[in-house]
C-alpha cells in the first residue's frame, strides 16, 4: 500500500528544493542581459511552431476542441505575445528617465524595472495552453523563474505542457507540477515573489488569502457575469453574427464570453431571428446538427454539464421561455447553443458566471435601467455595447465600471497585444498580456541618484530659521 503520508512529505522536500534553485537562479537572472531573454522566449516560440498539432490533438483530447480553435484561441495568441516581445524587451527593460524639476535640482530619476524574483504560475482548464503559456511568457521577459500548476481537467493538455518546458529548460528557471488541489495547496505554502492565478473568484479569493500570509503580490484573472446590450440603433445582423461567434466559441467556456444579453424591446425580434441564422451557419453545416459538427466543442466534465443543465431547466421552470437549442446528451457532455427570453432575474443563470452555450436575453425600454442594473452587480470582467450612438458609448464608458469593455464587437480585446487585460474587483486584480503582463511581473523600482556637495534638500535641512520656512511655503504653493 502507498503511504499518502510519505508522498506528501517527498512532495513537499521536492517542492522545497525546487524552490530553493530557482531562488537562487533568480538572484543570476536579474544580473543578465534581456537578449538571454529573448533566446528563451525564441526558444519556447520554436517548439510550439514545431509542435502545433501535438498541441491540438491534446486540447482535442481534453473537450474535444475543434482544431481551428486551437490554432486561433490556444497557440495564435501566445505566439503573438512572444513577438511583441521579442520586438519591444529592449525598450521595455530600458529605465525610465523621469523629470526632476527644481524642487530636486542636480539629482536624476528614473524607473528601473527588475524581475520580482520566483513566480508561480496557477492555470485554468478552459483555455489550457493559452492560459499557462501566455503568463509564462510574461514571466520570462520580465526575467523571472518560475514554477507553473496546469489544470488537472486537461490531463492531456498539462502533460504536453510538462513535455515542453521539460525539453526547454532546466527545473531551476521553469519547472511543471501536475496534479490536483492538494498540490495546489502545497505551492500556495511557499513564499513566491508573485503569484499569476486564472479561474473562479471563489478559487481566486483562497489564493489571494494564501498569497497574504507570505506578502506575495497576485495577478487574479477571474470571471463573472459579462453584460451585452443592444440599443436600437445597432445593426442588429452585425452584433447577432458577433456574439454567436463569441457566445459559441470553446462552447462558451471562456472568461470573457459574452454571458447576458439586455435588448432594446422594439428590435428584439429582428435580432433574434439573425442569431438563429447564424447559429446555423457558423458552427456548423445548415443540414448537420450540432452534435455532428467538428467545429463545436464540449462541456469540460459530467460536473459542469449537471451544473448547466439543472440552470437551464430551472430557468424554464420559474417562467424563462425558449428560444431555440436546449438539446442535452450527457454520455458527450453536450449542450447545444441554447437562448432563452424573459429570464427571471433571479434564476442562477442571472445570478452565476455561465460558462456554458446558454445565452440569457431580456429586454430594455430605456438606458438608465440597464445601467443601474449592471451596476449593483459585482463588476465584471468585460463589458459590451452594440450601438451606433456616440452618446450611448460615452454613458457606458463613464457610468459602468468593468475590467475591459468593448463597443460593437465582443471577446477580441482579449487578444488585442496593446491592450491591458484584466478585471477589477471581483473579476480579478492586476493587468497581463504584452507590455502590461511584462509589468505585472516586474518590480517597478525608484532609481534616484543624487549629486555629492550641495543640494536642494539641504536648503530645508535643521535648524529650522524663518528663512528655510520661507523657502518650504514657496515650495509647498508653486512646486
């Protein structure tokens, strides 16, 4: 019989010496030049160029992800974080010269940006090569080591992952633990320099917990209830085209995923008659169904295709009437693109993330009613608006707060590599892709470097006279 104790035990010395190497190459990394950096991002970006089918067979393995998807959603946008990298480190290392202005005449100031040291890296299953990748790559930019936990709902997914950092570095710069939450548990014991957790915000709030007994500083990339609305000056073909595209792609499991819908009541139905077309021509051929389809993914596990089902039903039960879709198949984990009208606000799909083909809509007779809504709702992850007016935009961008928002479109400012993403609040903490993602894991140190002799500060040393208060009240009116 295995002794669990024992195991621990080994898990916990291993956990421990891993961490103690890669403390220690920390120390090394922050003294070399970012051109080691970028041969290590070089590196990581050949082997996924090498081995994009391996990575697509694995996702498909995992919840039968459609190839293409993979390609877009999975492998597209880590390698274009990895380019703008590799095109902008330089700058992106380089110190920021800052003014002095007289009040520090003779001194210099700039912003040095340092590597925050031994990272972990604790990643979701909906998008299990993105979502670990993406931050390492941050990671390794920025100059740091790191110790990554990939999702043990994708087994498949995770042992490639281990496959690929086995092959490109050396346990005491990257290293891949596998496993469940226990293992979990055991790395949320060790002192990190920083933290980069995706997935729920229950999970986020015991990481963040754990993260404050060491002081360790977190990226929290959560979740949450992102809000469409459609007014009536939308093209209504256009943003039905949109948001079946987003609503459907990975089956709806994804963060940003639009998650319910508000209408303008004098243009619901036209709408919903474009989203039915296209929700029979994206996903799938017109005369095949969606369970046939090889471009239409599955529900993850049996767990969270109860948990749909038994939102979905309860939905219609209380008075939510369907619009089209509500097929089930639970030896596949299949749930087919589902819309429901006139959702009770306080039915679990109104309540909870989705994260699911179900598409809740209700309707609106004016903006202020929809904005008041959203705003006594925990903050989310993204926002969206489908309108032509300029007007309308503003309110939303003034009068709603959420970690991204994005007017007529949905899901693409995820993977727009300027862009800062990330939620506030309850849907997450700290910003990640391109230069913000180098930031999240990079201490931003204030670099002062003052002349020797005299200085303006010595003009306010003691003894206090009534001339140096002089000087302090002019500096303290105009400087």
């Amino acid at each position: 019989m295995i002794d669990e104790k024992h195991q621990t035990k080994t898990l916990d010395f291993d956990l421990s010496e891993v961490f103690l190497q890669q403390s220690q190459k920390a120390l090394l990394l922050r003294k070399e030049s970012y051109k080691l950096r970028i041969d290590r991002l070089k590196k990581i970006k050949a082997w996924i160029l090498a081995n994009k089918a391996k990575i697509r067979d694995a996702v498909y393995s995992d919840f039968k992800k459609p190839g293409f998807e993979a390609d877009l959603s999975e492998t597209f946008v880590v390698l274009a974080d990895i380019n703008l990298a590799l095109k902008s480190l330089k700058k992106w290392t380089r110190p920021t010269s800052l003014p002095a202005g007289l009040t520090y005449f003779g001194s210099s100031a700039s912003v040095v940006y340092e590597p925050k040291g031994v990272c972990l890296i604790i990643s979701p299953w909906n998008y299990p090569f993105n979502l670990c990748i993406g931050p390492l790559v941050s990671a390794i930019a920025a100059g740091n080591t790191a110790i990554i936990k990939p999702s043990e709902l994708t087994p498949n997914t995770s042992k490639l992952i281990a496959k690929m950092v086995g092959e490109l570095f050396p346990q005491e710069e990257v290293a891949v633990y596998q496993g469940g939450p226990e293992v979990t548990q055991q790395l949320l014991r060790l002192p990190f320099n920083h933290i980069f957790f995706t997935g729920s915000s229950a999970v986020g709030k015991i990481v963040m917990e754990a993260a404050a007994k060491n002081l360790s500083s977190v990226t929290l990339e959560l979740g949450g209830k992102s809000p469409v609305v459609i007014d009536k000056t939308a093209d209504l073909k256009d943003a039905a085209e949109k948001i079946v595209w987003g609503k459907l792609l990975n089956c709806g499991q994804t963060c940003v995923s639009p998650d319910y819908l508000f209408i303008h009541e004098g243009v619901k139905e036209p709408f919903l008659h474009h989203m039915k077309h296209f929700l029979d021509v994206l996903f799938k051929q017109p005369e095949e169904s969606f369970k046939e389809s090889p471009n239409y993914a599955r529900i993850i596990n049996k767990k969270h295709y109860q948990r749909l089902c038994e939102a979905l039903s309860t939905a219609i039960e209380d008075g939510a009437s369907l619009v089209c879709g509500g097929d089930v198949d639970e030896t596949d984990n299949f749930i087919s693109p589902t819309v429901l009208d006139n959702v009770p606000l306080h039915t679990t799909l109104m309540r909870e993330e989705i994260f699911g083909p179900i598409l809740p809509v209700n309707t609106f007779k004016n903006h202020d009613e929809v904005i008041q809504y959203i705003n006594k709702q925990p903050k989310a992850l993204s926002l969206y608006l489908f309108s032509k007016d300029k007007h309308i935009q503003k309110r939303y961008r003034l009068e709603t707060s959420s970690g991204t928002a994005c007017v007529n479109d949905v899901v693409v400012q995820f993977q727009h590599p300027h862009l800062p993403f990330g939620g506030v609040n309850e849907s997450g903490i700290g910003k990640s892709h391109g230069h913000f993602g180098f930031l999240a894991f990079s201490n931003e140190k204030a670099w002062l470097k003052q002349r020797i002799g005299f200085t303006s500060a010595k003009l306010l040393y003691p003894p206090y006279s009534a001339t140096k208060k002089s000087i302090l009240d002019i500096l303290m009116k105009y400087f």
